[in-house]
C-alpha cells in the first residue's frame, strides 16, 4: 500500500551557521529589521515590541530563545519573521531567510535524545533538503511563556 503524502512548505532560515525551517502557514509575513521598542524586565529573548502596520507585536530574538550564541554583528540580511499564534501576532528575529521548499517526503520526529537536551523542546521535525538535515521547529515552544527550570 502506498500512503499519499500531502506537499507542504517550508521556510529555511539561518540563525548564525545553523538552519531551521517553519511551515508556510504559520508564517504570516516577512518584514525588513526595524527599531524594536525594548520592554523593561522582560525575558532577555523578547527583544520587544513593533508597530507592525498599526498592530503592537511582540519581537522575539530567535537566537537567544534557542540559547545560540550571540551575533555580534547585525547584517543587512537579518529579518522578522511574523507569525501567528493563538490568534495573536509575533516576530522572529533571525539573520536570513534562506529559501521556501516544497517538502516532499514526511518530516521525522527528532530523536528523543535530542528533544531531552535543553533547547531539545524547541524541536519539531527534521527533515532532509538537498543533503542537509534541517529541524523544523515547534512554534508553540517558541511561543509558550513557560520555561523549564
């Protein structure tokens, strides 16, 4: 028997050397770096809040929030990438986007090994693209307020 597998999209994202992805239809939009208003006593991974055509969103510094080292050097590349969630909107700063994909194949849960180690509960799927193994990550993570202490 075969299983039909539904395409779906992805956007591969770097932040620093590494690659992530999101699918498609969490993402709402991609928006050039702008002046992001800092909010006091705030998490260190919010970096703060944008007036996003009108609508107040919350911008969160991808890197940090997956514990990456920082980058010291803005480049012209670096975007936010708006999502929704739970019918509210938020950014994700990460340094490029790399490319829309069409995937293919059914992506793979990451092993529990990995889902185990401290950014581990960041981490959705992977899945290969063009030989490399990209981990698609897990919005709802992201997003939750909670930490795991």
């Amino acid at each position: 028997m075969t299983e039909k597998i539904a395409s779906r999209e992805i956007v591969i994202f770097n932040l620093g050397k590494e690659k992530f992805a999101l699918y498609t239809d969490q993402v709402k939009s991609i928006e050039e770096m702008q002046d992001i208003v800092p909010v006091p006593l705030a998490p260190e991974y919010l970096a703060g809040l944008i007036n996003l055509r009108g609508e107040i969103t919350t911008i969160i510094d991808l890197r940090r929030r997956l514990h990456l080292a920082e980058n010291s050097q803005i480049g012209p590349d670096v975007v936010i990438i708006i999502v929704d969630y739970n019918q509210e909107t938020a950014g994700l700063i990460v340094d490029r986007v790399d490319s829309v994909e069409t995937i293919k194949a059914v992506p793979k849960d990451v092993p529990d090994s990995i889902k185990k180690a401290a950014n581990g509960r960041f981490y959705d799927k992977v899945i290969d693209i063009n030989r490399e193994k990209i981990i698609i990550l897990n919005l709802d993570k992201i997003l939750s307020l909670e930490e795991v202490k």
